[in-house]
C-alpha cells in the first residue's frame, strides 16, 4: 500500500484526473447497467443487473481497459520509462473513446433476457459519462506535455569467450579444413 502512495505523489495533477476516470469507471461496473423483465405468477417482475451480472467480452473489455489505465499510471508513478506510441495522453484518449465505442454497441446488442426485454439501467448513462472523463482526461494529459521517464540504459553485453586454434600441422592447414586451392584439388583427383 505504501508504494501505491508514493507513485500517487508522484503523479501530475492531469494523471490523477486519469485515475480518477478509470476508478470512477469501474465504479460504474457495479451499479445497475440493465433492467431485466420477466412475467412471474400473473405479474412483470424488474430488476437491476450490474455489469459484472451478465459479464460478456464488452464488460470484460471495459475492465481491461480501467486495469490497464490505471497499470500505467501506476508505472509512472514509481518513475518507469518505457514509451508509448503518441504518449500517455494519447493512450488514455484512445481508451476512452474506445470505452464509449465499446458502450454504444452493448446499446445495441443488449445481453440477453431468456425472451423477456432487457432495458438500459441509469448506471448505464453514468457510465457513458465516465468514459467521457477518460476521454477528456486523455485530453489534458496530451496537452499538459508532461515528459515521460527517460528508458533504463541497456544492459551491458556479456563478454564473449575467446578460444584458442588449434596448432596447424606442418602444411599450414587444420586437420579437416577444406581448401579451395586448385593445387589442393587437382592433387587430390590423383
């Protein structure tokens, strides 16, 4: 716990307002995304389900996209360098706009409900408004220009070992070593 706060001192105040995005996101994940309906003993029956009740490849995509924000800001905080390509801020927009893709197709191609209609919850919208956050925070995180951590130097190659030939024999040529003499060929044809 003690390394998660020091790499959040460490943060800028635009990766921490990506931090707060991704956790407010997978915040989302647990409050009632859909609205499911069923007819029970004469009468309709409605309840909520979270993202985690009907977990499908876009809700697996949604949480792989929090962990993998919030993995990155917490290599950054603790100062490691390696390079993204178009930098965090690209990164993060990217994944919000992913998100909110990702979002407007489970609109679309709602999970589904044993024949009963399935309806879009209010964590739903809140949901989407996170993945704007993301976005925005993306955002400002590529127009604060924040340097990344300069790349560990490479390590040091290992020494290569040297050995040592053999001494020739008294032709000046190795035992087995082919030659490519025609002196050599022709006395070898006869």
């Amino acid at each position: 716990m003690e390394r998660v706060a020091r790499a959040w001192r460490a943060l800028g105040p635009e990766q921490r307002l990506a931090a707060y995005a991704a956790v407010a996101l997978f915040v989302t994940m647990v409050l009632p995304w859909y609205q499911l309906q069923r007819v029970a003993k004469g009468r309709i029956d409605t309840h909520d389900v979270s993202a985690f009740g009907v977990f499908s490849f876009v809700e697996a995509a949604v949480l792989l996209v929090v962990l993998g924000v919030l993995f990155l800001l917490f290599q950054r905080g603790e100062g490691r360098g390696f390079h993204l390509p178009g930098g965090d801020g690209t990164v993060i927009l990217a994944a919000g706009v992913w998100t909110g893709f990702l979002l407007f197709f489970r609109v679309l191609d709602r999970p589904p409900g044993g024949g009963y209609p399935v309806g879009i919850a209010w964590g739903f919208f809140v949901a989407f408004l996170a993945a704007g956050f993301l976005a925005y925070a993306g955002v400002r995180l590529r127009a604060a220009h924040r340097p990344e951590p300069p790349l560990p130097p490479p390590p040091e190659p290992a020494p290569t070992p040297r050995r040592r030939r053999p001494p020739a024999d008294e032709e000046g040529l190795m035992p087995g070593q082919m030659s490519f003499d025609e002196a050599e060929t022709h006395r070898l044809r006869e």
